[in-house]
C-alpha cells in the first residue's frame, strides 16, 4: 500500500499546486474540432435522462455517425458538465477535465514510487517519482489533450489504467476480489485503447512479481486471467456497438501501419523537444516499406525492445523496461487502427506515463548509481535540482503558451496553417473563421490556398460557395456548390446547400437538399428544423407531423418541440385567416395560400392569390415576392422585376426578395 505522510503529501501539494499554475489560463479556451459535433452540436448532452442511452446507442456520440464511436462513459462526463454549467460554458467543462488530471497525476506519483521501491527502496525516491509525474503534467504536449474536450476520452484511458495497476500493485490481498479492474473497465467505456491494459498489467507482474517462479509465463498469465477475461468482454462489447456506419478515416490502412513506426519515433522524440506541436497535422503516409522514413522508424522500434530486452535482465533496471514497454503498448491501438490522421498529438498522452517513468528512473542510475551518493555529495542533488526546476519552468511556459494558442478557433487554426502549412483543413478552417465574422472577403485567399493543395477538395469547394455567397456573388456561389456535390456528397454540405437555397427563395430545391441531408443522417437536427419550416411554409402538414414525430423518437430535445410548435402555429393561424370571415381571408393567409400554390406548380392561382393580397394591403412586401416567382416561372421577366423592385422598396432589408430581384436581372441581362 501506498506511504501517505507529511513528507509524501507536501511532494503532492506542490505537484497539484504546479500544474494548477500553468494550466491556469486555460479555463475560458473555447470548444474546438470535434467539440463542435460531441458536444456544442450534440443534442443529446443537453439532457441528462439519456445517459442510460449512452451504453446502448454509440450513435448519440456524435452527429456525424460514421465518426461515432462507443464511449458511453466520455458522453456521460459532457452531459454532466452541461448540466452543472447550465449550457455550453467552456469553463466548467474545462474544470472537470482539469480535476481529473490532477488525480491522474496524484496517483502516478504514488504509482511510480511504489515500481522504484520494489527494485532499490530508497528515501529518493520520493523525488525521484515526483519529477516525473511534474514532468507529465508540465509536457506541452499533453496540452494537446488538456485543451481539447472531448479529448478527455484519453484522459479517462490513462486514468482509468493508472488507477487499476496501482489498485493491483498497493492492495494485493484484494486481487481475487477484482475490484482493481473497476477503474480499468471505467475506462475502456470512455475510449477504446484503454483495452491495451491487460498486456501493461502482464508486463508488470512479469517483471516484478514472478522472480522466484520457475513457470514464469504461466504464473504471469493466471494472474493477469481475470483482466484479460474482462477486457475480452469489454472488447467484444465494443466491436458489437460501435456503429456499422463508423470510419475510421485511414485512405490506405497499410501505408497507414507502415508509418506507425517512424511516428513513434516523432514521439518519442517530442518527450524531450516538443517543438512543431499542432492540432491537425500535415503528415503523409511513408512511400514504401524501403522509404527512409520507414526504415528509420523500424530502427526505433527495434532499439527500443532491444532497450527493453537489456533492461529486464537487470533487476534494478526493471523500470525503464516497464516503462518502454508501456509507451509501446499504449502506441499499439492508434497503430493499428488506420485512423484518418496519420499522427495526433493528443496520442501521446497515454504512452507519455511510461516513458516518464523510465527516463527519470535512468536519469536516477545514471545520477546516483549509488544511493550513498545522495548523503556524501550533496551537490549533486542541489545540481540536479536546479536542473529539473529549469526543465519544468520551460515546460510550463510551453504548456502556458499552447493553452494560449486554443484559446480559440481563430488562434487554433492559424497555429495549424504556421506548423502544418500542407494541410488543407488547416486553411480551409481558418478562413471559415473570417466567414463567421462575416468578413467573406478575408477569407478567400485561405480557401484559394486550400484548393491548391487540394484540387478536388469537395469540402473547399462548399467553403468558398459560402464565401461567394456572403459577398453577393451568388452565380459564383451556386457553380462551387455544383462542384462540390459533384466531388463528393455528405450529410452538411446538403444542409448547407439546403439552407442557402432556403435564403434565395428556392424552396423546393431547398427541400429536396435538406431531405437528403436528413435521410443520410437522422441526427442532423439543423437540417430537421429548417425542414419542418419548409414543410409549414408549403403546407405540407402530414410530412411536418411524421418529421416531428420522428424527431421525437431521437430526442426530447426542448428545440425540436419549440421548432414544430412555430411552425404548426404559424400554418395553423394563415389556414384559419384564409377560412374565416366569410370569405375574406387575410393578406398574409393568402400570400401563404400564393406560396403553396407555387410550390405545387400551380403558378397562374399562385399569381392571383398574391394579387389578392396586394389589393386588401398595397404595401405587403411578401406578396410581391411571391406574385414574382409566378410571373418568374410563367416566364413574365419584366413584370417580375417590377414586382421584386417593389418588394425591396417596400422592405429594404428583404434578402430574399434582393436576391431573386439580383438573379432575375441577371437572367435578363445574360438571357439565361
């Protein structure tokens, strides 16, 4: 069991305190990334009654379901926060990953001391374990999974591993029991790499445990069994609820796995100079197993398990072979998971804690072979100190500076641009930052840059329709968009087609947008919205029902109730203007009337009812609108010009009617 005593709990102290302080600006960074679609985008968090959903449906954890994954536990956390936030306030979600960091620190250190104690029991080692978890915990580049929300997943992975070998390791009289598996279990719900626990837990009890047995092996396995018989259930559980419809994103799973090596080795080398730390790296494949990339990184591999072997057959070195072992066990899940991202740095989270533990338990051989050496040169621990509190100061202020850098989308994805120039997500996200601040202009030297790195870029293309649609230029808009649906098709591009559409007046090719989106994805609720106003604008209320309805059997959400109430009114209240009075409905039930007529073809009825409209109320902006899309369609040019003019006149802020006053004066003057 773990020594807890004034002497350890002040080491702990300053070590939560430490991290506390560089981490100490990053409490109001905003979502990011995948944020955007698992928790701001994600409906399902807004509720706490479907937390039981969470371990049934794997589909709940993102919008997009062929990125959806299972973990229950990491969406269960961010309803939580949204519950105890009161809504999307970064702070609180940044809080509550912060809180369970600083016990996944807490217990390394006593993790880490109680491996330096079973080979060389020693006073040191206190500080020794100490440095290294400060080390963890200062790394930069665990500012990458620290910042990023729903990376906490990776969080949970380390500290649920974390938790179950010290369970193991402080309190083996309770191992039959099993409840040491509790926190590992914790954590295979949150992200599958956690399932690499049994192989780590297999190292340990062979290097540590087994030295007087003459059946080494099999000692080891019968008593790693009962993980390994539960992380067998928790795989095949996994397997069973991960959605069909999930990618993981890898163009070519080979060059994929090829590359993992010669990645390995750019982690392993970030531990010690993590400079070029970027959210969304431009890594390539390696070309071939003969590139010199790959061959590097086989090298690597080789020279680390040739460390590992060397290690292990000395006792006191044991824990750098534990410690390697770890940060190549923990590498193997996003190494043989052709993923869409050849390298992240939020990867290294979970490996990091082992090769913390051996490089500071080498620095500990190497510095005090001899233990006496402690007592009889006392410079060289003052030596060693100052060179360690240096170590952690400038990690701190490169943990300082990348929290600065995800303070928000703007800084996030300008940094990607600098560190990963080849990288067209990169560019592509960074101008869509100056399209949500509505400067369009700005914006468009980012996606040119984008389209050529990627020429057939479907997504660049829906980027730069929005663009050309913000400025105006709504033909040059309309061409990107028919670009890039002809590219490629996904569920947010028909949404955002669909919605455009919707603003020029185009209803029925806005529908058929957004049903596609919807069909594609269900859980696309933006695309349910907007459609359900469509349906109330046509009145079609059979289809507005069964979409409600529908809608409700994904979710309680109170947005989809509010959304079909307004527009079930709003039918309601022009159907009982247009029925009532004896005849003498209203100017806007019949403009309603005019544009359902419209909508089923029927121009020449569609044509009288807005001129029914214009005659009970002259200054009826939206009859106009509608009396020219009849004369549009029966193609009477001038008189829909007219008619559009006038509608702007009457309304000048009308952006529906200027946008179809724009198109027709370009129909006429190209006569097309």
């Amino acid at each position: 069991m773990p020594r807890i005593s004034v002497k350890s709990a002040l080491p702990v102290l300053g070590l939560v305190l430490v991290v506390l302080a560089a981490y100490a600006n990053h409490f109001q960074n905003t979502f990011h990334f995948d944020d955007l679609y698992t928790v701001t985008g994600n409906v399902f968090i807004r509720d706490l009654h479907n937390i039981p959903r969470f371990f049934v449906d794997a589909g709940m954890m993102h919008t997009d379901p062929a990125a959806a994954t299972y973990r229950p536990v990491t969406t269960a956390s961010l309803a939580i926060d949204y519950w105890l936030a009161g809504g999307l306030e970064p702070f609180w979600f940044h809080f509550s990953t912060f809180v369970w960091l600083e016990l996944q620190l807490v217990l390394m250190f006593f993790l880490f001391r109680s491996i330096m104690d079973r080979v060389d029991p020693h006073p040191s080692n206190v500080w020794t374990a100490l440095a290294a978890t400060v080390c963890y915990g200062l790394h930069p580049a665990n500012a990458e999974t620290v910042n990023y929300i729903v990376q906490r997943a990776d969080l949970y992975n380390t500290l649920g591993v974390v938790a179950s070998l010290l369970w193991f390791v402080a309190w083996p009289a309770q191992r039959k029991r099993g409840w040491y598996l509790i926190p590992a279990v914790l954590a295979f719900l949150a992200k599958a790499p956690a399932l690499i626990f049994p192989l780590i837990l297999l190292a340990y009890i062979f290097l540590f445990e087994q030295d007087a047995q003459r059946a080494k092996w099999k000692a080891t396995l019968r008593a790693a069994l009962p993980a390994l018989a539960v992380t067998a259930a928790a795989a095949i559980l996994t397997a069973k609820m991960t959605p069909a419809a999930f990618n993981p994103g890898a163009k070519s799973a080979w060059l994929y796995r090829l590359t993992q090596p010669w990645v390995a080795l750019h982690y392993f080398k970030s531990f010690f100079l993590p400079t070029g730390l970027s959210a969304d790296s431009d890594w390539p494949y390696v070309s071939g197993p003969f590139s010199g990339e790959a061959l590097l990184g086989f090298l690597f591999v080789a020279a680390l398990l040739a460390a590992v072997v060397y290690s292990w057959r000395r006792r006191e070195a044991r824990p750098i072979a534990f410690g390697l072992l770890w940060f190549v066990l923990a590498l193997l899940p996003t190494s043989l998971m052709p993923l869409a991202e050849v390298t992240n740095d939020h990867r290294m989270f979970f490996p990091f804690v082992g090769l913390a533990l051996a490089v500071f338990w080498s620095l500990r051989l190497v510095l005090f072979r001899q233990t006496e050496r402690l007592a009889t040169n006392p410079s060289w621990v003052r030596g060693t100190v100052a060179c360690l509190a240096v170590v952690a100061a400038i990690a701190a202020a490169g943990t300082w500076q990348r929290n600065r850098v995800w303070r928000t989308e703007e800084s996030l994805w300008h940094d990607v641009t600098v560190k990963s120039p080849k990288n067209t997500r990169g560019w592509t996200n960074y101008g869509a930052q100056f399209v949500a601040a509505g400067d369009y202009a700005s914006s468009l030297p980012y996606f040119e840059r984008a389209l050529a790195l990627s020429p057939d870029s479907a997504a660049v293309e829906l980027n730069l329709g929005v663009a050309y649609a913000g400025m105006g230029r709504q033909d040059e808009a309309e061409a990107h968009f028919h670009r890039s649906l002809s590219l490629d098709t996904w569920p947010d591009q028909h949404y955002m087609i669909g919605n455009w559409l919707y603003s020029r007046g185009r209803t029925v090719e806005a529908r058929a947008q957004l049903e596609t989106a919807v069909q594609q994805n269900p859980r696309l609720f933006p695309a349910r919205y907007l459609l359900m106003q469509i349906y109330s604008d046509q009145g079609s209320m059979a289809e507005l029902d069964k979409l409600f309805q529908d809608t409700l059997r994904l979710t309680n959400d109170e947005e989809a109730v509010r959304r079909f109430r307004e527009a079930r009114a709003a039918y309601e209240r022009n159907a009982a203007s247009l029925n009532a009075g004896g005849g003498h409905p209203s100017p806007a039930a019949l403009t309603l009337h005019a544009g359902q007529l419209c909508q089923a073809g029927k121009f020449e009825e569609c044509l009288a009812e807005a001129q029914k409209a214009i005659d009970l109320r002259a200054d009826y902006a939206e009859a106009y609108n509608n009396k020219a899309y009849a004369l549009l369609a029966m193609q009477r040019l001038d008189e829909a010009i007219a008619a559009l003019q006038e509608a702007v006149r009457l309304k000048p802020d009308y952006t529906v009617a200027k946008a179809n006053l724009a198109r027709a004066l370009e129909q006429k003057r190209t006569g097309r």
